[in-house]
C-alpha cells in the first residue's frame, strides 16, 4: 500500500465519534453533470450577447446585450431593453434564445438540485447503513490511527478477511482511507482515547485492538481505557520510546510493538541473511501460492487431542508442515512424531490457503 499521509498527528474531536462520509460513488456524476450545464449557460450567455452586439452594428452597448440575454433566458418578462423588432433578424434570435436559453437553465437548475438533495440523501442512507453495521459487528478489529502504521494495519487486518473499525480525529487522514480502501471498513472520525470512542466503535465486543497512534501517551490511554471496556481483548500498541514499553504492557497492553526497533532488525538481517528474509517475504506476501503461516488451536472437541503428531493423520489431509507447537506459553520446535497433543496447544503450520484451511476443517473435526 502507498498511501501516506504527511503527519499522523491527530486532531482533537471531543465527545463521541462520527462516522465519516469521505466519499460518494454517484457524486462525481452529478459533479460532471453540473459542470456541463454550467459551461452551457455561459456559453448560452456569451453566444447570446455577442449575438444581440452583432444584430445592433455595434450600436448597442455590451452591457445592454448582456442584460438582454439575462433578462430573455430567465423569462422575467421585463421590457425590451433593446429594440429588437426594429432589427431585422432580432425577433428570430430573441424566440431562439429563449427556447436554448430556458432549457438550458432548467437543465442548469435540475443538475444542482440533484447534486445537493441527492447527495444528501445518498449520505443519510449511507450513514444508516454504516451505522446498522457497525453496530452488529462481533469479534471486529479496532485500529486507533489512520496515518502509515494504522494503514497498513488495516490493509493486513482486511486480507486476512476480518472486519476492522478504524478510528482518527483528522479529517485528511480519513478521506485518504476511504478513498483507497472504500467502504471495506468502517471509518470512525473521533478521539481514539475517549472511552465513548472506543464504545461507539464496539470495543465490548471486538476481537483485538491496534494504538497506533503517534504518542505513546495517547497509546497508553488507548490501551488503558480498553482493558478497562474488555478485559478479554488482545490489545497491540505501537511503542515509539523504549521507555514507554513496560508502562503500556502495564496499562494492558498484550504485544508492545517499536517499528524503529523491526526496521533496524530486519535491515541487519538483510545484510547477515538475505536470503532467509527472502524466504520469509516470500510466505508473507507470496500471490501466486498464497503461501502463509496459521495457527490452529486443539480444543477439547478437536480430534487431534490426546494423540500423538505421528497419529494424527495430519500430513495424510494436508500438506501443511508443522513447525511449532505452542504450550502454555513455551514453543516447542520441530516437535517430535511422539508429541502428545492435548486441548489449548497451538499447531503453528506452515502451507498453502487451501491446506492450512484442510488442517482447521481435520482439526476441527
């Protein structure tokens, strides 16, 4: 994704958030239609004018014509400016002009009308729209921040098909994310630490949070007000200072996360091991294969549990290769063909889209 913005400060909106109408898929249109009729009527005004000047010899003035073409076009029925019927051709041009002239005005007329009922009214239905939707959304994704990091966020959240709500207080910010990704997300126009924010855009009930905001003290009320609202939600917040780690995990933020710090590691792995970074870049964002990395939960249903890797058949329906299996927070790599699974280990695998999807549909049963 380019999209970047030149600041990802916020602007303060206080109070509850607004959903944001950045865009509107038929006004480009209306937009069109009214410059067309606005170029008819100048060119009917023009066109009229110097044609009264030429009927006159040059005799009448070119305030007068105007006047003329105004006071014809308009139908105000006042008095002839000009003596038209002592011209020989100026009866002729006046019927002329009224008939052009009127059609276009109302053509003028009705152009602007549309664009302003109309398109306050494709923003009212849109607003109910979004406003239904967003209040039926479950195990959603919130990002707090629409500037590089949330952005990108949000494009990762969108592919791997979640829902996401994002929320910023600057309106720059938000027209550009409706305008790249459209209403594939909900776009929320408030302060990010506000707890009436964060209710609006359905924190009781989301899966996980992203604070990508700008200030680490913002990114602090953002995790702290969350915890607060959802005491089960996964809570991901964008460190930018080193000191400011261990207060965001203890204001309950789960994953501190310090792009500085990723960016300066993953440089010098570049240059110690490019090709390993390759190969990582490659599951991450390969198109072709759709090569990717999942985690597969046993629960206590599944049939993978009790058994052992060798007995679990799990290469027999997928070709998917198990690399680690999580415990009780402890990874167990390359786990052994007699590793007992039991119910709350996470398989981490990697493979295809479709095997990866075989391996959740096997362990599920």
């Amino acid at each position: 994704m380019s999209m970047h913005t030149s600041s990802e400060e916020r602007i303060h909106v206080p109070g509850v958030g607004r959903l944001f109408y950045g865009h509107a898929p038929g006004d480009a249109v209306f937009r069109r239609r009214l410059v067309v009729a606005g170029f008819a009527i100048i060119a009917v005004f023009v066109v009229g004018t110097v044609g009264y000047y030429l009927i006159g010899g040059g005799k009448w003035s070119l305030e007068d014509c105007a006047y003329m073409v105004l006071i014809t076009i308009t139908t105000v029925g006042y008095a002839e400016v000009l003596p038209v019927s002592t011209a020989g051709e100026g009866r002729l041009f006046t019927m002329a002009l009224l008939v052009g002239g009127m059609g276009v005005s109302f053509y003028f007329l009705s152009a602007l009308t549309a664009f302003i009922i109309e398109g306050d009214l494709r923003e009212a239905l849109w607003r109910r729209k979004m406003t239904k939707r967003l209040e039926s959304l479950n195990d959603h994704f919130i990002v707090c921040g629409g500037g590089r990091t949330g952005s990108h966020v949000a494009e990762q959240l969108l592919a791997a098909g979640g829902q996401v709500v994002i929320i910023d207080g600057d309106s720059d910010t938000l027209s550009l994310l409706v305008k790249f990704f459209g209403d594939a997300l909900v776009v929320l126009e408030g302060d990010a630490t506000e707890d009436a924010v964060l209710k609006q855009a359905g924190v009781e009930r989301a899966n996980g949070i992203v604070a990508a905001l700008s200030l680490d003290q913002d990114n602090l009320f953002v995790a702290l007000s969350a915890r607060q609202l959802n005491d089960k939600l996964r809570i991901v917040s964008r460190g930018v200072e080193e000191r400011a780690t261990a207060k965001l995990r203890q204001a309950g933020a789960d994953v501190v996360v310090s792009p500085t710090h990723i960016g300066g590691r993953r440089m010098a792995q570049e240059l110690l091991r490019p090709n390993v970074v390759g190969f990582l870049d490659m599951v991450a964002h390969n198109i072709e294969r759709n090569l990717d990395i999942e985690e597969v939960r046993i629960t206590q249903r599944s049939v993978l549990c009790g058994k052992k890797l060798a007995e679990s058949r799990i290469r027999e329906v997928s070709n998917a290769l198990v690399l680690a299996v999580i415990c009780d927070g402890e990874h167990h790599y390359n786990p052994a063909p007699d590793f007992n699974m039991e119910a709350g280990m996470i398989l981490v695998a990697l493979g295809e889209r479709t095997e990866l999807e075989r391996l959740q549909a096997h362990a599920r049963g």
